[in-house]
C-alpha cells in the first residue's frame, strides 16, 4: 500500500457503491476497493453490500481468503 488510510465502521459505509461512490469491504482489518470488480456491481455481492466488515461472510464463502489478494487494498479498519 503506498498510502495507508485509516477507516471506521462508520466512515467505511460511507463507500457503499452507490451514486458513483466507490465500493470498499473490509475483511480482516484490511480495508479493500472492490469498486472495479465486476462481481461489485453498485456495490452489492450476492447480497453482500460494499461499506461493511464481511468477516462473518467470508467464513462461509465458497471460495478462499486468497481471492482478497486481488483487490487494491486501499487501508486499515480501526
């Protein structure tokens, strides 16, 4: 990351995809831009939505942690 930023829970829902805001996730403690992915689209994943911690999901996703390495990690959840 060449800049770390720093997100609350509250200021992380501010970036929900919606109206052309970007969509971040944070999964981990790590804040994550899942605005270009095209599973993303305005913000929601199989009714995941952007602007919210998915620990709890990612547990029961049918995929593995190592998907999150291919998104741009853009900070810290605090």
């Amino acid at each position: 990351m060449a800049e770390t930023k720093t997100f609350t829970t509250v200021q992380l829902a501010e970036f929900n995809g919606k109206n052309g805001k970007p969509a971040y996730i944070a999964y981990k403690g790590t804040v994550y831009d899942v605005t270009e992915s095209p599973q993303w689209l305005d913000g929601d994943h199989l009714g995941h939505e952007a602007g919210n911690e998915l620990n709890d999901q990612m547990e029961i996703a049918p995929h593995s942690d190592d998907v999150m390495e291919r998104m741009k990690k853009v900070g810290t959840l605090v």
